[in-house]
C-alpha cells in the first residue's frame, strides 16, 4: 500500500529512489565489464613490456631512446 501526502512527496520519493537503484545497477554492471576488459588485457601481455624515452631532434626526429625500465 503506497502512501503519500497531498503533494505526492512519497510517490517522488519513491520514484527518486528507484531511478537511483537504476543507475547504481547500471554503473556496477559497467564497471564489472570493465573490470573483465582490463583483467583479459593483463592475462594477455608479452612477458615482458619496455618502456622508452625518445629524444627527439629540434625538427622531430628521434636523436635515440633511453630504456626507462
């Protein structure tokens, strides 16, 4: 039995509240394909990964890198 005052205050309240258990799901659900992504992204590098500085010439040419791992 739903009740409410003479403006509706609970009937907004409520839907208030049931938009917001909409949005909380749907992030939740986002998150965890994200979370799936970026765990069969991690299972799935190279053994090994390297990070490089370039130095680059004035015009833009790479002068050499330096291993930065």
């Amino acid at each position: 039995m739903e009740t409410k005052d003479t403006n509706g205050n609970l009937k907004t309240l409520q839907s208030k509240l049931r938009a917001s258990e909409d949005l909380r799901f749907a992030a939740e659900s986002k998150l965890g394909q994200l979370e799936e992504l970026y765990q069969n992204l991690f299972n799935h590098l190279a053994d090994e990964v390297h990070m490089w500085k370039l130095i680059r010439e004035k015009e833009g040419s790479i002068k050499h890198g330096n291993w930065l791992m």
